[in-house]
C-alpha cells in the first residue's frame, strides 16, 4: 500500500483546489523529518490531524479500525505560515542539496512547491490547515 500525505484545509469548500500529490513525500517523511529537525523547523507531521472525514477514508481503503470514529478528538488547524515556514526551508535546502534525498530529490521538491502554492492560497483566503494521511 503507497501513502500519501495530502493538505486539508479548514471549511466545506475553500474556493480554490487544493489537490497535492503527497506520494514522495510519504516515502520520505523519515528524511524530511531529520532534516527539519537540522533546519530548526517543525517537521511535516507536526501538522498531522485526523478528523471524521479522513478516518473515514481509511476506513474505506480498510486501513484501520471502525471504533476510531467514536473516539477521535477534535482535529487541530494550524495557521498556513507555520506550515509555509517549514516547507519553504525544506524545499530551498534540497533545492540547494540535490543530492540529498538521490533520485527522489526532484519529485520531492515538486510536491513541496504543490504545499506552497496550496498553502499561499489558504494563507491568502485566511484559512487553516493540517494534514492528513491516505493509504492506496
């Protein structure tokens, strides 16, 4: 089963697309996450929330328990320039350091500048966010 980490963002509908890929950046959510740590920056998963609808997902792609529904709490919103922060530092260092994550640089930084543009526009809209995870 492929992962992927995908941008929710806060509201029924935001009035913008807020699609990004999110399948490198699953595969390499351990490196990113040692290199946020070494960029002084919250790592990816910090911004991790799960609510009704994504459990619901998972569920559906039967991956986890149905119980969870019942006990989950109420999911966390972050501010987009938290999450811009983050990116934008991961991004610029790997664009600067190709050789960092091999051959998974380029689709990885991809999938950043996706997060960023999202995120300009929830940013923008006065939104908030988190992520969520889909297993395929």
């Amino acid at each position: 089963m492929a992962a992927s980490l995908y941008i929710v963002v806060e509201g029924e509908d935001p009035g913008f697309d807020i699609f990004v890929n999110g399948h490198a950046l699953a595969r390499n959510e351990d490196a990113l996450e040692r290199l946020a740590e070494r960029l002084s920056v919250h790592p990816l998963l910090d911004f991790f929330s799960a609510d009704e609808n994504s459990m619901a997902v998972l569920l559906e792609q039967g991956a986890g328990n149905p119980d969870w529904v019942n006990h989950l709490p109420q999911p966390q919103w972050f501010a987009a320039s938290e999450g811009l922060a983050s990116i934008r530092a991961l991004k610029d260092f790997l664009i600067a350091t190709p050789a960092a994550l091999g051959s998974e640089t380029p689709l990885v930084v991809q999938e950043l500048r996706e997060y960023e543009r999202v995120l300009q526009k929830t940013e923008r809209f006065g939104l908030r966010w988190h992520l969520a995870v889909s297993w395929r």
